[in-house]
C-alpha cells in the first residue's frame, strides 16, 4: 500500500499545483480554467457589389505581377491598396470599391466552446470544438511569451492596432509567428488575441499558409473567433447545445490581396 501512495501522489501533487496555477493575463478576461465558453467562427462578408471591382483588379495584377508585388509589400495585410491607376480602376471605381469595403459585415458561421486547461508542461491549450479545432494544437507560455505548435515556436510580434478599413475594423492585440522556408515550400503560422474597438468583442485569430517556392498554395487556413465581451463568462450548463454552421456563398467571401 505505501508503495502504490508513493506512485500517485505525484499525480495528486501536480494536480494540485495545476488547479491553482494563476491563469495568464492574455487569456484572463476571455477565459477561466478548466470552464466553457460560448464564441463563434466569424466570417466577413462584403455587399456582393464588391466582386466586379476586384475582378478588374486581379486582371490588372496578372497584366503586371512585378509591379503590383512591389506595391502590395507597402500595405498592411488585409487593408485596401491605396488608389493607383495601375490597379484597374478609374479613380471614380476607386471610391465606388471602398464604399462598398466599409458596408462589409460580420457574420456568425458557427457557434463554438472554448476551454482554458493547462497541461504537464506548463503551458495553456485553448481547447475549441468545431472548426475552430486548430486552436487547439496551440500551447500557450506566459514567462516565455510565446506559443507552441505542431510547426514550432510561435514567437512574439509588435502588437497590433487595426486600422478601421482592415478585414475585422478597428482592433489591438498581440500576435505571434512562426515562420520556416525550405527549398521546397515557405510555411507561416499567425495566432493573435486582442479586443475590437469597440470593446464589444474578445477576438482570436489564427491563420497558416503555406506556398511552394512556385507559389502554389499547399495550406490556407483562416480563422476568427469572437467572443461577447458581456457575455464572455463560463457557461453554466453542462451539455451545451450543438453548434449550428451557416455556410457562405463562396462568391461571397473575400478576397484578399
């Protein structure tokens, strides 16, 4: 009998010690230990307007790929090129374009469950069901500050203050990369938590790509979650409903450039 307390009381020990590890600070205004939360997949989706103006640009692209690269490289990811008539459009388009971007809306594609846990290792894992299952390959270390993943290590970026016009609006928050090249394929994965401007919603943000050295995609992953700031509390039941997806159009989503 004392041979077999000796086995588990490890076991017990570092139970112990786990239940009542502090939770980070990134994650303690959006999660608890070890008790559900109700968020949701979002997915942005401009008026259906927008397709012939981006239509006009991506021939402009294929016409000049050099140019357009090099002009695209002085703009944030996810924020409208500015004007140039290089693009395609007249600059009366132009306007008509952007108008449209800023009528785009947030739609939720899936109600989904996120879990805070710790793990043997010290790190925190974001359990999430449904599509949003990639965050859970992810483990999070607070002295550290960084994640890790399947890939490796996701190390800290400066932290980001959204521009209104960008994909998700008005946000700050903290990302991380992880970013490898070999000879036959570049690979970068992205995580980032923040809160909108607005300070309605916590978001969590996850994107991996990978390209070969030819640039045909082999990995697009895209993810966004949100959760209510007001309603971002543990859920209460034990069994919580299942998610209902509502699917996009394809012709619907956009692109990025």
């Amino acid at each position: 009998m004392k041979q077999l307390l000796s086995r588990i009381a490890p076991l017990f020990l570092f139970t112990s010690t786990a239940w009542t590890q502090e939770v980070p600070a990134l994650f303690r205004d959006i999660l608890k230990h070890e008790e559900p939360v109700r968020g949701e997949i979002i997915v942005v989706l401009p008026p259906a307007e927008i397709e012939k103006y981006i239509s006009k640009v991506e021939q402009a692209a294929q016409k000049d790929p050099v140019w357009f690269t090099e002009y695209s490289k002085n703009t944030n990811p996810g924020v409208p090129l500015p004007y140039h008539e290089k693009l395609g459009l007249t600059k009366q388009e132009y306007d008509e374009y952007i108008a449209l971007w800023a009528k785009r809306e947030f739609k939720a594609a899936q109600e989904i469950t996120l879990l805070l846990r710790v793990g043997s290792e010290g790190r925190w894992n974001i359990i999430a069901s449904g599509s949003a299952g990639a965050l859970s390959t992810l483990r999070f270390a607070e002295k550290e500050d960084n994640w890790k993943s399947p890939n490796g290590i996701l190390t800290r970026l400066p932290d980001i203050n959204a521009d209104p016009s960008s994909i998700l609006g008005a946000w700050t928050g903290k990302e991380w990369r992880f970013e490898e090249e070999t000879s036959l394929s570049k690979l970068k994965e992205n995580v980032a938590i923040g809160l909108t401007a607005d300070q309605k919603f916590h978001l969590i943000v996850y994107r991996a790509q990978e390209l070969t050295t030819t640039g045909t995609r082999l990995l697009d992953k895209n993810l966004v979650v949100r959760v209510p700031v007001t309603t971002g509390t543990a859920i209460k039941t034990t069994a919580p409903s299942k998610p209902q997806a509502v699917a996009p159009s394809e012709s619907s989503k956009p692109k990025k450039r």
